[in-house]
C-alpha cells in the first residue's frame, strides 16, 4: 500500500472511529427525550435543563457526526447528473466540489466564528433561562470542532477522488464502504 492510500486510510479510520463514539449520543438522546416525555406527562413535572440538555445532544450529534456522514457518502446531494457519470466524473465533481466548496467554507465557519466562541469562553456563558444548562459556551465551542472534523474529512475525499482519477480501472463501487477496500 503506498503512502496516499495508507494516508487515506488513517483519515477513514478516524472519521469512521468518531462517528461511531458520537453515534453514542443518540442513544443518550432518546433515552433523555422519553425521560422528559414521562416526567411531564406522568408527574407534571418539567425541567429547563433538562430540556436544554437535550437540545445541546441534539446539535452535538449533529456536528460532531456531519464528518462521518460526510465519510459514509450519506449526506444530502441533488444527484440528477451525479447518478449517471462514470468514476472518472464522479471524482472530478467531488475533488472540485470539496476544494472549490467545502474546504472555502470550513474556513470560513472557522474564521467567523472564532471570536464568538473566545467571547462565549471569556464570559463563562451559561444559559439566559433561569434553571438552565450553564456552560453554554461549550455547545458553542462545537461552532469551531465542526469544520475541524470537516476539514479532515475533506482531506480524505479529496485525496480519494485523486486516487480514483489516477486509477486506471474503474472501482468496485463508487460509495466508499466502511472498512477493508483500497478506496477507504
């Protein structure tokens, strides 16, 4: 294996270990949902951070998962054109599309909301609701580990287009399987 495909393959490997861990808070937002539900509708009885706790799960697994998405070809795509190019095509799109698209905005997430998430850490920010979550901040701090995790992904699609426009047979498949092929 040669260096860009182990490259590759360490990239993978950590979106696909990530996506797995965070995968985990699904889990602990069902079971803090059905909680809230039974605890409201069973005891009349209602909590602010309880109900902040589960919008924090929610956003984390959103932007903590987008690069395992990302990795597992999963995320949303118009694919009317897409669909019916070959390989080749296909890894033009996505190299173009994540160096012309995806990185600029990564970047740009980056910059724009570094200071935001400094100022959130400065003051300690904590919840404005009385009862609420108090380290707000931290949510935020997601604002910053999102495009990080997404720059590292884009890395990796980026390099596997290359590798597939350098190939001279087409690949088994086009979406990139979990673990075990050279494409991964």
């Amino acid at each position: 294996m040669d260096t860009a495909h182990r490259i590759l393959h360490r990239l993978d490997r950590f979106s696909l270990a990530f996506g797995h861990a965070v995968a985990w808070l699904a889990l602990g937002l069902v079971i803090l949902t059905s909680l809230i539900v039974l605890l409201r509708y069973a005891f009349g009885f209602g909590s602010i951070a309880m109900q902040e706790a589960q919008l924090y799960l929610h956003g984390a697994l959103f932007m903590l998962g987008i690069a395992y998405t990302l990795r597992c070809d999963e995320h949303v795509r118009v694919d009317i054109f897409y669909r019916r190019f070959g390989h080749k095509q296909r890894a033009w799109v996505d190299l173009l599309g994540t160096l012309l698209f995806l990185l600029p905005l990564c970047v740009l997430i980056l910059v724009t909301c570094f200071d935001y998430v400094v100022v959130s850490w400065q003051r300690q920010e904590g919840s404005a609701d009385a009862g609420g979550l108090p380290f707000v901040y931290v949510l935020k701090t997601l604002l910053l580990i999102m495009p990080a995790l997404l720059i590292v992904q884009a890395l990796a699609e980026a390099l596997r287009a290359t590798l597939k426009l350098g190939s001279p047979a087409e690949p088994d498949a086009d979406k990139p399987a979990e673990e075990g092929s050279a494409w991964n």
